[in-house]
C-alpha cells in the first residue's frame, strides 16, 4: 500500500494546529482570504506585521520545501487561460462566500459555525460541478 496520504495527514494536521494556535495567539480566526483582503483594503492596518508574516508563510514555506524535497508531481494544466480564469474565479467565490477554505472549511466547522458549514458544502459542490464540467463536459482540462 502507498504511504502518499501520509502527506495529507501531516498537511491537515500542521493547518488545524497552525489556525488552533493563530486563534490562541490572536483571538482571532485564521482565514488568509480576510488576512489579505485587510492589507488590500486597508481595513487590517493596526495588524499589518502579522498579516504579512502570515501571507509570506503561505508563500515562502512551499518555496523552501520544493528547493528541499524536488519539485512535486501536480496535475495542474499548462494552459495560462485556464490558470489564469481558475485564481479569478476562485478570487469571486471568495468573495461572495465572504471566506474561503481555510476560513470556513477548516476554522468555521471546528467551531460548529452553520455558515461554514454551509459555505463549505456549497463551495465543495460548485468546485466538483465545475470539475465535471470542465474536464468531461468541455474538455478545457
């Protein structure tokens, strides 16, 4: 049996860890699309150090892994369209979700919260339709 979702497991286990210790730390919920939208808009300044500490976390960590383990094998088209139409939606549903993944998904059902709970079904839905779609439907991916 292959031990690749060991990776998974870790993975889970450092994001639930690193959003347990962001709301010990800072009485606040780790969501890096409302971490971000506050240095974009302003809204975040009295919190901008920790803001970029964390958004360059998000960037740097997988930066620093790839020169230390080799590239990873994805699955990720070559088509910049395609790319670049993926962050742009992704970019608006997080924005009418008012959260993304790491806000609702992993933050809001461990706190039980009904809106993530809801945002996170829905969400998961709408990328699978979008899958089905794309790939089968369409044949774009």
């Amino acid at each position: 049996m292959e031990m690749d979702w060991i990776w998974g497991l870790i993975g889970g286990l450092m994001i639930g860890g690193a959003a347990a210790l962001f709301l010990l730390v800072n009485g606040r919920i780790m969501g890096a699309s409302g971490l971000l939208g506050g240095l974009v808009d302003g809204s975040g300044r009295e919190t901008s150090a920790e803001r970029i500490a964390f958004i360059a976390g998000l960037v740097a960590v997988p930066a620093v892994l790839a020169l230390l383990m080799g590239d990873a094998q994805t699955n990720i088209t070559t088509n910049p369209v395609v790319i670049i139409a993926a962050g742009l939606l992704v970019g608006i549903g997080t924005r009418l979700a008012n959260g993304c993944t790491s806000g609702h998904g992993v933050c809001g059902i461990s706190r039980l919260s009904l809106r993530g709970i809801v945002a996170t079904v829905f969400y998961l839905l709408a990328g699978g339709l979008i899958m089905v779609t794309f790939r089968h439907v369409l044949r774009v991916i």
